[in-house]
C-alpha cells in the first residue's frame, strides 16, 4: 500500500479532530431545525434582559426557600429533609417576631416561583435554537457550559414542576418531595453560579450594544450573528418588536401575580387566588378562612374531641390532665396571629386561649424547655412538632381554643390547637392531645 503523501499541516490535537469529525457527519434534519427558528428578535440583547431579570429574583427564590428549610426547625430533628450532610447550611433558632415572617418568606418562594413562569419561558425560547446546534460543542469548554446549561434548565424545570404539583396536592411523582426539592434547589444553585461566572462578560457586552426598546416591528432587524448562535441564521420578517416581546411577557408575569398574590393577602384579593386550592376564603364565618387539612382526612373523630377529651401536659415527673373547661378558666389571652402555610397560603385572624408559658409553669417545667406537641391525628408527617425556646415562652405563642370570638371549628383543630407567631403552619398543630416540656437537645 502506497505512503500518504506529506503534507504541510501540522498534525490536529485529538479534540479539535474530534469536533471536525462531528461537523462533517452531520445528522440528518440538523440543517433543517436549526433554520426552523428564524424569528429576528432572538438575539443577545433580548436574551441578556431576561437573564437580568432572572439574575436579579432568582436568588431571592433561593434564599427563600432556605430560610424556610431553617424555620421547620433543623436543630430540633424536624426541617425535611433532616440528614443532609455537608449541605447542611447554617442554621439558627427561627425567630418569632415579626410575627408575619414566614408568611413573608414562603409567600415571597411561592409567589416569586409563580409569577416568574413567563420570564423563564420566554428565555428558554430566546436560546432554543441552540438545543439544535451541531456539533453540540466544539471545546471542552463549551461542553463545561453545556453541562452547567444542562443542569440549570433541568433544575429550574424540576423544581418548577415539581412546586406546582406540591401546591396543587398532587404528589403525581411518587418520591417524597421535601427531599427532592432540597438537593434540587442545590443542584440548580450550584449551576446557577456557574452559568453567571461563564456568561456575566457577554450578558453586560449585549446589554451595552444597542438598544432596542423603541423599535417597531416594521423597523425590527436581526442582530449580527453572535459566537453562542442565539442569532437566527436564516431570519424571517418580524411579527413582533423585541419590545412587544418584553411586554408580552411582563403581561404573562403580571396576570400569574393577579391570579397568585390574593392567597397570602385578607381580604376581597383572597377570591383573585384562582391558582392556590387552599387559599381562597370558604366562607364569612369565623371560621371561614382556609384549611389545610380537614379533621376527617386527619381521621379525628367527634368522639376524639368530646366531653372525654383531655390535655396532658408533661414536664420531667410530673403531670397534670386539664379539659376543656378547666383551660378556658385560666387566664386568656387574644392575639392576631397569621398561619402560613408550606403551599404559599397565609390567614392572619385573631385567636385566644392559654399561653404556652403558662401551661410550662402549670407542670413547673423550666425556661429553657422546649415542648413536643402531639396532635390526635393518628397518621401524618405533622402529627406532632417540636417548639423552640423562644416560641414556647413568646408572650402570643398561644394553645388557642377560640378564634375570632367562637370556638374553633372540627376543621381548624377543636378542642385545641396551637399558634405560635411565625411558625410554618405545619407546626401549628390541631387537635393537640398531649404537650411536654423537656430539656432542648444539644446542636
């Protein structure tokens, strides 16, 4: 067999023959999609403002959303997931006032997650064209960006999904979501700052060029072609102005806050929450304002809670039983306290019964105990919760037998339940059957 002939070229490194190689065999149809996309007003500049936007709530969302891991209590054994390892953030004892703080910090996760839907798939859409770019990479630094890219748009659609299934109660995805949602929100974060270290140069480049907010469709035109290949390589005639784009968008954002923010509000914008199943008002009476779960799904029972039924409260040795009566011949106390819940929900209303601290002093528990409140309910991951320090001795942290002038209904956790100021509603636990006071457990 005859020798090749020389040539003067130098030999290729392996990868820039391997990105040669993926070039020339191309699949079949890749020319084809990759043309399909040919709206003009794809291009960096548009791109860059939504990730702007992005760049600027999305942390918000994350921050959030640790913060209300640390309100469920990590040092008491109760935030989900509990082991985490090195994840583990730091964590402190969930403050009690303001009263309304995790009303905000969930609201804000819930709210946010919801009202940024557009946003995330109108920046999908700017960048699409590149899911048909071939090769899929030509360095092995873009393939560490298309990883990050991967890992980031995987994420943002995990927890999205995944969020709305849970504030919808329906756990369609057969694994527990508390777990998934923590190590997804890691994964997304870790992604996130990826993908800003990699793209931040180009973002504030794009930005600084020209600006297109005052062009009309008619005088819209293409961007010059770009090294990410955002830009259309066979542009159409515009349908809309990049302007149009943004408003479009901002209109979608703005409809999903009209139809979301009613759910943690009181009043007539509470009937606005067409998307939240628990947040809308039931009815006018006292007892009208939304459940989470009802004392039949609970499997409480009217025997549970009649004339037999007892409070034990615990502390060390000593134990002392009370009915119902003998709780509302001590001393009362009224607070407008609000219940938040994991959904974004949230109902502030105006609840009395017995302190918490002084159901500590009754069985002399000391003041730095903590309590373990177990509910009636015989199933359930919230049957029962643990209370801080500072929660069980706040002057409103009340086991509330009354709300808004009559007693509590079956549904809003008659005989008893508690309420504790800006305890994730969870925690606030109905039909409380047994409270005891105990040492807190070492960090």
């Amino acid at each position: 067999m005859p020798a090749d002939p020389p040539s003067d070229e130098p030999p290729a490194a392996y990868p820039a023959r391997l990105w040669r190689t993926l070039d020339r065999h191309r699949p079949p149809g890749a020319d084809a999609a990759a043309d399909a996309w040919r709206s003009p007003v794809r291009g960096p500049w548009l791109t860059s403002v939504f990730g702007v936007v992005l760049l600027a709530t999305l942390p918000l969302v994350i921050i959030t959303g640790f913060l209300d891991w640390i309100a469920y209590g990590p040092r008491l054994g109760q935030a989900f997931p509990s082991d985490v390892g090195w994840l583990h953030p730091p964590v402190f004892d969930w403050p009690t006032r303001p009263a309304w703080l995790f009303r905000l910090t969930q609201g804000l996760h819930v709210t946010l997650g919801i009202v940024l839907l557009p946003v995330v798939v109108a920046k999908l859409w700017s960048v699409v064209p590149n899911l048909f770019d071939w090769p899929p990479a030509r360095s092995v630094a873009q393939v560490l960006e298309r990883l990050s890219l991967l890992l980031l748009v995987g994420g943002i659609l995990f927890e999205t999904a995944t969020g709305l299934l849970n504030i919808q109660y329906a756990y369609l995805f057969g694994f527990d979501f508390y777990t998934a949602h923590w190590y997804g929100a890691w994964i997304f974060t870790a992604a996130l700052v990826a993908h800003v270290l990699i793209k931040l140069p180009r973002t504030i480049s794009a930005l600084r060029g020209p600006r297109f907010m005052r062009t009309t469709a008619e005088e819209t035109v293409p961007e010059p072609p770009d090294p990410d290949g955002l830009v259309a390589r066979r542009p159409g005639p515009a349908t809309m102005s990049r302007r149009g784009v943004l408003a479009l968008t901002g209109g979608g954002a703005l409809l999903l806050a009209a139809l979301t923010v009613g759910q943690g509000l009181d009043g007539v914008l509470r009937r606005t929450a067409l998307l939240l199943p628990r947040g809308r008002q039931h009815d006018d009476g006292p007892n009208g304002f939304p459940v989470n779960r009802t004392a039949a799904a609970a499997g409480v029972r009217p025997d549970d809670t009649g004339a037999q039924w007892r409070l034990t409260v615990r502390a060390g040795s000593r134990t002392v039983e009370v009915d119902r009566d003998g709780l509302l011949a001590m001393t009362q106390h009224t607070a407008d306290l609000p219940i938040a819940c994991v959904e974004g929900w949230s109902t502030t209303q105006t609840w009395t019964g017995v302190r918490l601290r002084d159901l500590a002093a009754l069985v002399g528990a000391a003041g730095s105990a903590v309590a373990r409140v177990e509910s009636l309910e015989r199933g359930g991951l919230f049957r029962q919760a643990r209370l801080q320090v500072n929660q069980v001795r706040h002057p409103d942290s009340l086991l509330a037998l009354r709300v808004n002038g009559v007693d509590l209904s079956a549904d809003h956790g008659y005989p008893a339940r508690v309420v504790v100021p800006a305890l994730p509603g969870v925690h606030c636990t109905k039909w409380v059957r047994d409270i005891t006071f105990e040492d807190q457990p070492d960090d």
